[in-house]
C-alpha cells in the first residue's frame, strides 16, 4: 500500500476531539507530519531527477513494442530485437535508483536530526499541558525545571536504524535488490514467452517499487529517531514524568493493533513496540502537582487516557466499522474488546513489535 502523507495532514483536521490531552497529541503530530511531507517531496524530486528519465525510456519501448504488435510481429521476436534495449533499461534503471537511494539517505538522516530536534523542543510544552494549570495552593513564583538535549546528544538519534545497524545499509540493499528482480523479469521473460509488453511493464512496477521501499525507511527511520528522542526527554526529566502512554490515532487508517493497545502504560526505560508506519504518539505520563511541588492536598485536574473502546464508542459506529472491518466490528458490537484484536510481540531482528491478531484466533 502506497502511502499518502498528503491526504492524513488534510484528515488530521476533521479527527475529534477527545479532550485536551488528545488535541495535544494531535498538534504535536500535525508537526511531525509537516517534516515528513517535506522529506517526501524532496525524495519525489530526486526520484523524478534519477529515475524519471529512465521511465520515459520504458514508455517509448511500450509504444514501440504495441507498434510491432500491431504490425503482425510476433512476440518473441519483438522481445528478441529488443532484448538489449531491456538489458540497457536495467543498467540505467540501476543508476537512477542508486542516485536516488543515495540522496534520500542524505534527506532522511537530515530528516531524523529535525524530528529528534522537535522531540526536543516540544515535550516540555507537551508536558506541560498534560499536567495542566498550577492548582490553587501552589505559589506562583514555582516554576517547573526542564532538561533539553544538547546537540551532540541530538546527533546520536541520526544515521542509524531501530536495530542499532547504519542506516545507509538500509537505502545500499535497494538498487541490488531492484537489479535481481530486474533480471529475473528479463530472464523469465525468456524462457516462458512473456508478452514483451508485459515485461516492460514489470520493469516498471519494479521502479515504483523501489521508490516505495526508499520512503518507508525514511518515514519509519524519522518516526523512530523522534520516539526515541522523545522517550529520553522524559527520561531526563523523571523528576516530572514517570512513563508515557501510547496514543492511537483515531481516524479510519488506524491499526487495529495500535487501537487495541491505545492507553497502554510503558517505563521511560521501555521502547514502544510498533510496526512500518507506525502513527501511534507517545503522551507523558506526568507526577501529580503535589508530587513535584511537595504540597499536599491540592486540588488537580485530571485528563482522561482513553482506551480503544472508549476511542471507538466516541468516534461513531460508522467509523469505528471502517476502522475495524466488518468481521471485528461484529465482535466488538458483540462484546469482544478491542484490546484482545492487538499484541506485542518480539521479534529477533527488530524487537518488540506490535501484531494484528486474526480474526480466526479472535473466534476461538
């Protein structure tokens, strides 16, 4: 599935209210949206630079190939006498890619240094919402202390992916990997008797594929520099917070997943378990005002955590049914929580991840 960053920044402004602590959420990722669609762009020009000549090339061997077609030539002549033409296709192909792959590893590292960089400026202010005004009993001249990050500490967040590899490693496996698959559409080709159109036309695919692949790491890798991010500016302020919740977001691309675990508690000590393309936001977890201040008996407001239930009775069941597909939907209005539709699991490679669980396993 190809993602569309455009339309979830024009979504996010028709999501509901669910409370201060939600419109908070909502703000701080309507930021974080804003530098991934800027990444994007800037990989779509690089895309277009690199690889979009090599395209043209693609469509004027299809109209030529429909041409011969037309003609009377058969088919395996045509793939024949245009054999080398594909061969050289693929080594262009191979360079555009590699460019591209190159320029947005630069983009996405710059964009992982940006993200930790709002991590840095906003959780104070998150937090701060979060815990809401001084109650009356507190003195106004008590003002809460907040650590921020240095730039070196900042820098530590870029470069790399959640399992600790160099993410250039990453973005270097793209063009290789185009190139097999590549080949092996020729060589097939070959020896079953493709249809050359349909050759060329793979070839294609296998283009917009890559451009796929490039995107995912730079959205993932941006998300997980700005959760880490995040998740040491709480850290480093445990005199204020004490873990952080995670927050789903409650629009129809949500994932049953994140839903079922919306509301969760996890330790600043503890990553947030996800999966490619995770939107999930992570609200702190803040001491009480009597707990910072030492004062006692003071009066608090207190922001509801909503679970996936609470989140799916407040959007409406039109939603909710868009949200969770038809056979969970059924479930759920039967009385099935949401929270039983999602897990964490781990995973060797990457860690905690969080699963889908079947509707099949859900039945039993």
């Amino acid at each position: 599935m190809f993602y569309d960053i455009e339309w979830e920044l024009k979504a996010i402004e028709e999501e509901p209210s669910l409370g201060k602590i939600y419109d908070v959420a909502r703000t701080y990722r309507k930021k974080l949206l804003d530098k991934q669609a800027e990444a994007l762009r800037k990989m779509k020009t690089s895309y277009q630079r690199n690889v979009g000549p090599v395209l043209e090339e693609i469509t004027r061997l299809e109209d030529l190939i429909e041409e011969l077609s037309f003609l009377g030539q058969q088919d395996n002549i045509i793939f024949i006498n245009n054999y080398q033409r594909m061969l050289n296709i693929l080594d262009q192909l191979e360079e555009g890619i590699s460019k591209y792959s190159e320029e947005s590893f630069t983009i996405t590292k710059t964009g992982q240094l940006q993200m930790a960089t709002i991590a840095n400026e906003a959780t104070e202010k998150i937090t701060k919402n979060v815990l809401g005004k001084k109650p009356k009993g507190v003195p106004a001249s008590f003002s809460i202390s907040w650590q921020k990050m240095d730039p070196e500490t900042l820098e530590s967040f870029v470069g790399f992916t959640a399992d600790g590899s160099p993410l250039v490693s990453l973005f270097n496996k793209i063009a290789p990997e185009a190139v097999e698959e590549l080949s092996n559409i020729i060589e097939q080709g070959i020896i079953v008797g493709k249809n050359p159109r349909a050759v060329a036309s793979e070839i294609r695919g296998v283009a917009n594929i890559s451009k796929y692949r490039a995107e995912r790491i730079t959205r993932t890798e941006m998300i997980r520099a700005n959760r880490e991010a995040t998740r040491k500016a709480y850290s480093d302020n445990n005199k204020i917070v004490n873990g952080y919740y995670r927050i789903a977001i409650p629009d129809q691309r949500v994932c049953p997943a994140c839903l079922a675990l919306s509301g969760k508690e996890y330790q600043t000590s503890e990553i947030l378990p996800t999966h490619p393309q995770c939107r999930c936001v992570m609200v702190p977890k803040t001491l009480s005002w009597a707990e910072i201040t030492g004062i006692e008996g003071l009066d608090e407001e207190e922001g509801k955590i909503r679970n996936g239930d609470d989140i799916l009775k407040e959007v409406g069941d039109e939603k909710a049914r868009l949200i969770l597909g038809p056979g969970r939907y059924n479930l759920w209005k039967d009385g099935l929580s949401v929270s039983r539709m999602g897990t964490e699991v781990f995973d060797a490679n990457w860690g905690w991840q969080t699963r889908v669980i079947p509707i099949v396993e859900l039945n039993k």
